[in-house]
C-alpha cells in the first residue's frame, strides 16, 4: 500500500491540482478563454473546457503538466446521433456497391480522421487570415507613430491600421457567432447579448468611434498595437516553433511577449481609460465631438463590466480612485455629489 501511494504518477497529481484550481478568480483565465478561436458548439463541452484549462494550468501555473492533445475523432463520432447513422445508411442509393457502405463502416477511425481534418484546416485559415491582418496591422501602425513619417503618410497609416483591426474584429466574431438564426428582434436580441461581451466586438467599436473621427490620437493606436503583437507571437509561436529563422531572430521576442500578456493587458487598458479623459480635454476645443466622447466613455463602461477585460480596467479605475479621491476631499469637496453620481451611473 505504501509502494502504491509512494510511486503514484505525479501527472496524475498535476491533473488533479489543474482541476482544482479556481478558474474563476483568475483574470488572467478569462482573458485566455476569451482569446480561445473555437466554434460555439465545442466550447460548452466540459471535456473542451476541461483541455483548455489543463492548456491554461500548464502555460501560468505548472509547466512540467503534461497536457494530451485533443482527440477530434471521439468528439466527431459522439456528435453523431443514431438518428443521424440511420439516416445516412437509407440515403444509399441501390446503385451503390454494398461493399461499399460495409467497408465505411468497419473503417471508423479512418472515417472519423477524414471528417476531423476539414475542420481543422478551417481553423488554420481562420488563424491565418488572422495573422496575416495582425502583422499588416502591426507595420502599419508602427509606421503611423513612427516620429521621422512625414504627416501625410503617417495619418494614412493610422486610420489603415484602426481599419484592419476593425476587419480582423469583424471577420473573428462572423467565424466564431455566425450571424442570428433568424432576422427577428428575439433572435437577433440573444445574438447580440453573446456578442457584446467579447473582446472583438469591444475591439471593432473601438475602432469605429475613432476611425470615422476627424481628430488624430496617435495615443489611441497603443491598445492596437499590444493586440496585434500578442496574436502575432502566439501564431508564430505555434507554427514556426521548428523554423531556424524563427529560433534564431524571433524566438526571445516571441517568448517575451507570451510571458507578458498581462501586463501588454494592464498598458492597453491604462491607454483607453487615458483616451477617454483626451477626449474630454477636446471638448474644449474647436475639434470637440460630443457624439465621440459619449459613445466612447460608453465603450469604457462596457470594458468595465465585461469579464474579458474587467479585471484590468477595475484595477485601473481603483488606482484612480485612490489617487484622487484624497485631492478632492481636500481642496474641491463640492464635486463629492456629482462624482457620486457618475459612479452610481457608472457602476449601474
């Protein structure tokens, strides 16, 4: 007995800790889950779930958690309902040998290989597109804040990057959400509330509000680039890990950045809570947009209470709180009342 507890496997001691853990409490799990490019019908199965969090336990808690690849066939033989086989096996035509249909039959595995392999391909392009946008967005946009870029060129370049963003946002939510099941208020309504939490939806309004604005906040471009990068290191990362010009020029960068999500979060979120007191500041301007301003300090609000990026803008938000509040108290405590209001406004 003693043997048997003395050399159980340590994975199985790691698997059981992963399990454990509370994912829950973790921003760092919601950002990660959020970022996860599966279609809608996997990721509310617990056992996708379940892999993915092994996959999370692994990367920020316990690196040595051995973590098994997902198998696609059984999840593509478990989809398949009996209703669905009989149906496939009386769509047969008499034309057709009957070797034919018994010899699919008693080739499972390789059947379910076949059926798994499209859409993994799928995924690839998905990522690919994806990347391909993100790096164009990343050049893009390193030229706009590049200081010696003559004016022209460099405001090009900055509403070039804020668009592709905004197609890279666009095209993810479509290959994630589809659109609404039917063109109805009630669907179209249930369509909508999924989307509004995610990070793409929030990313593509960002870009909106200032793409089609006549001011040039360079400052707006540092979330954008900090999304940009981090897609870009995570691709490269798992498809050119075995390449000897990414071993040898990109590796380190790419590393770092994975091991600093956070805090390219933290950056990102300190830069759209400082855009929206810019974009306060121009309303005492001739190129004040109030239309902008609301509609942004909306966005903020949504980022806020959204569980993809709450986490950091609360933390922002209550460093804020702490640093001004004491000002306030002591040399403006007439604004006690309408900062009261705001937060009750805010906090709704």
């Amino acid at each position: 007995m003693a043997e048997d507890v003395g050399g159980e496997d340590p994975q199985k001691l790691k698997k059981m800790s992963a399990a454990a853990y509370d994912y829950s409490d973790d921003p760092r799990w919601t950002e990660y889950w959020s970022n996860v490019l599966i279609p809608p019908h996997l990721s509310s199965r617990p056992d996708v779930k379940l892999h993915f969090q092994r996959k999370f336990y692994q990367r920020y808690i316990d690196p040595d958690l051995e973590v098994e690849p997902m198998s696609m066939s059984s999840s593509s033989q478990s989809a398949r309902s009996p209703s669905q086989t009989a149906q496939s096996s009386s769509s047969t035509t008499p034309d057709q040998p009957r070797s034919y249909s018994s010899g699919t039959a008693n080739r499972p595995a390789g059947s379910s290989t076949a059926a798994s392999s499209t859409p993994t391909s799928l995924r690839c392009d998905r990522k690919t597109i994806q990347f391909s946008v993100n790096a164009w967005v990343f050049v893009v946009g390193v030229l706009a804040i590049f200081p010696l870029a003559p004016k022209n060129i460099s405001n090009r370049a900055y509403r070039l990057s804020l668009m592709g963003t905004a197609c890279s946002s666009l095209y993810s939510l479509y290959s994630l959400y589809g659109k609404p099941r039917a063109w109805n208020l009630q669907a179209v309504q249930v369509w909508f509330q999924s989307v509004i939490i995610t990070k793409d939806f929030m990313y593509l309004i960002y870009c909106l509000t200032f793409v089609t604005s006549h001011l040039y906040l360079k400052f707006a471009l540092i979330p954008i680039l900090c999304r940009a990068l981090e897609d870009i290191a995570k691709f490269l990362r798992r498809n050119f890990s075995r390449s000897t010009l990414y071993r040898k020029y990109l590796e380190d960068a790419c590393v770092w950045v994975e091991s600093n999500t956070t805090t390219l979060s933290i950056v990102s979120s300190q830069a759209e809570i400082g855009l929206g007191f810019l974009l306060i500041l121009s309303l005492f301007s001739w190129q004040r947009n109030i239309i902008q301003a609301f509609m942004y300090w909306q966005l903020l609000k949504l980022m806020y209470h959204a569980p993809a990026t709450a986490g950091y803008h609360q933390n922002v938000w209550t460093k804020i709180d702490r640093s001004c509040n004491p000002l306030v108290q002591r040399y403006a405590p007439f604004l006690n009342s309408p900062i009261s209001a705001i937060k009750r406004w805010w906090l709704r």
